[in-house]
C-alpha cells in the first residue's frame, strides 16, 4: 500500500512541478551533456555511456540513460552527437533526446595552443510519451484492499491528453583550459578547466496537459584542476589527481557538487559531496558519493570503466537510500593514416 501511494504521489509531483534535468554524478564522463563545448576537447574522438538508477529500493525508481559521441575538428573545434533516454516510474513518463553540438576553438597564445577557449552550440529534438494504462488515480487506492480497480477518475474522458510531444531545444557554452608551467621549465604541473552553460535557452513548452509548462533554463558552473604526481615523466603520466565542483541551478532547484579522485596507472578512485536543494520546498538533500573506476590503454584507444555509489546522509535516505551510475567511454587521440597537415593539434596537457 505505501509503494503504490508513493508512486501516486510522485506521479502528482511530476505533473504539478517543472521538470528538472538528469544530473550525474560522473558528469566528467560525460562533459557533452552538461556543457556542448566539451565536443572535441579530448582528442581525435571520444565515445561514452552513463546509465544511471536512482533509489533502486523503489521498484518504479527512475532510470536514465545517455550515449554520446564527439570529435576534434581539425582547426575548427569538434562535432558531436548526444542520445538521451529518461524513464521515470513503471515505464508511465519517457523522454528521448537526439542532439547534435558544434563548438569552435580559439587560442588566445600561438605559442602555447594547449591553452584554448572553446565555445560551444547544441540544438535537440526532444520527444516525452506517456503510457495511460499505468497511472494509479486516487480512487483506486483503498486503505485495506489496496488497488482497486476499475476508477472512475481512470475511466474519465482524458481526450484532452496528449501521450506524445516533441519539441527543439538549444543549449550554448564556453569553457577555458590553461596550463600552469613549472617556473622556468616547460614541464605541466597543473591543468585548470573553467566552464560555463546555459541548458534549454528558449524554454520550450513540454507540457503533455496542453497547459503551460516550460522547460526552465538551467545553469552550469563548473571548475577541474588535474594536478600529476610526477610532472614530465611520461612514464607516470597517468598518476594524477583531479579535483573541482560543479554547480547547478535550474529553476526552484539547485545542485553543489565538489570532491575529487586520485589514479594511480590503470585504476582510480575519489568521494564527492553534493547538496541538492528546493528553493520553492526549503528542502536539502545531502548525499556521500564514492567513485572507483578503471583505465586501461590498448594501442591508440584509452578504455575508461567507472561506478559511483550514491549515499543519501539525511531522512530521505532511509526511505530511498542510494543511487548507482556505472559509465563506459573510449578515447582516442591518433589519427591513422592522415596527412601531418590535417592532424589536429597536440594534446599536450592532463586531464581525467
């Protein structure tokens, strides 16, 4: 009885509330889908997936996932693709997402072209369905039986309802990379990152009520420092440590995350904080969460593996405590076969 009265409940919430971006915890695995001017920044191409499942003590939970794809453009900047798949409760409300980036590179220093300013553009095709003949209704909740069916709230004439709605969205961005030089000496001995987006620009209607609802704006900050352990050993140079945070506003809600992870060759681990808070509700959710990965290098590919766990600190964890995210991406960064006039540029710098 109390599953099916959350799940009514959460079903409420999601048609009176504006809708909220996926967030993950392992943005960094996925830089395309918080910020279009990642596309390209991490060599001649790189591949990546996130699947993430929050509260998966609630069998309704939500599920979400993500498969991206960006390359560098030789002398221009990179081009990228991003699919988005959400599914919340039983399956009831989906949303798919095809987007496609561009981003432009600019190199304020000709003699040092690692240090860059990139912007970037993103234009998607969303679409949101919703599956009638999952919703529980209020009527069909009895304090002893149960679910109880048929409703008369279910068996309303719903012909107002759309099931199905596409819509465009835009997204733009701006990032800087600079490395910090040993004094006198040409050896990297930090990599500073700082990146800016602004997520749904036009705030396109989303509604499946033919009611407004727009999808709100959201805002990313965000901040990398890669720090290696042995500067200018080629050998170590996979000994690092990369610290930031990221922050996040999008309507009532808004998200601080900050932590960071320290590898060691082929294997890495970190802990992360993030707030997640409700303007509108004056609500905090506090959450613990630990990262362990894998990377290992076959020819010209880097293969990156990673999990996080997420540990809810507060109340609501003991209602839907914990959130998996398991990532998959591959890098390369050789061009086979290429000319030397159309190689893209060296990336000489350290980055997780």
């Amino acid at each position: 009885m109390k599953k099916q009265l959350l799940l009514f409940i959460l079903l409420v919430l999601s048609f009176c509330a504006k809708a909220q971006d996926p967030h993950f915890s392992q943005y960094y695995n996925q830089p395309v889908f918080v910020n279009p001017a990642f596309a390209g920044m991490s060599g001649h191409f790189r591949a990546g997936l996130i699947y993430q499942k929050l509260y998966f003590k609630i069998p309704t939970g939500y599920a979400t996932y993500t498969a991206s794809f960006d390359m560098q453009v030789p002398k221009v900047g990179g081009i990228g693709l991003n699919i988005i798949s959400d599914i919340e409760g039983s399956g009831y409300l989906r949303t798919n997402a095809a987007e496609a980036i561009y981003s432009y590179a600019i190199h304020p220093d000709p003699r040092h072209k690692s240090n860059i300013i990139q912007v970037g553009f993103k234009a998607g095709l969303y679409s949101q369905s919703l599956d009638y003949s999952k919703l529980v209704f209020k009527d069909q909740l009895d304090p002893i039986a149960g679910l109880v069916v048929p409703s008369a709230i279910s068996n309303a004439n719903l012909s107002n309802l759309s099931n199905q709605h596409y819509f465009a969205d835009f997204s733009v961005g701006i990032l800087g990379r600079y490395n910090q030089l040993r004094k006198h000496s040409s050896k990297i001995i930090a990599t500073h990152l700082f990146a800016f987006a602004v997520s749904h620009i036009t705030q396109p209607q989303q509604s499946l009520l033919k009611q407004d609802g727009q999808l709100p704006a959201k805002f990313s900050l965000q901040y990398t420092c890669t720090k290696p352990f042995y500067p200018g050993n080629i050998h170590k140079a996979r000994d690092l440590m990369a610290f930031g945070f990221i922050i996040q506003k999008q309507d009532y809600f808004q998200e601080l995350m900050f932590g960071g992870n320290l590898q060691r060759q082929a294997v890495y681990g970190g802990v992360w904080f993030r707030e997640r808070s409700s303007i509108l509700f004056n609500k905090n959710i506090h959450a613990l969460v630990m990262t362990m990965g894998t990377e290992i290098t076959e020819g010209e590919f880097i293969y990156k593996i990673g999990y996080s766990y997420d540990v809810v600190m507060n109340k609501l964890g003991n209602s839907a405590p914990g959130s998996h995210e398991l990532s998959v991406s591959m890098i390369s960064n050789h061009w086979k076969n290429k000319a030397q006039r159309y190689q893209p540029r060296k990336i000489d710098c350290y980055y997780f």
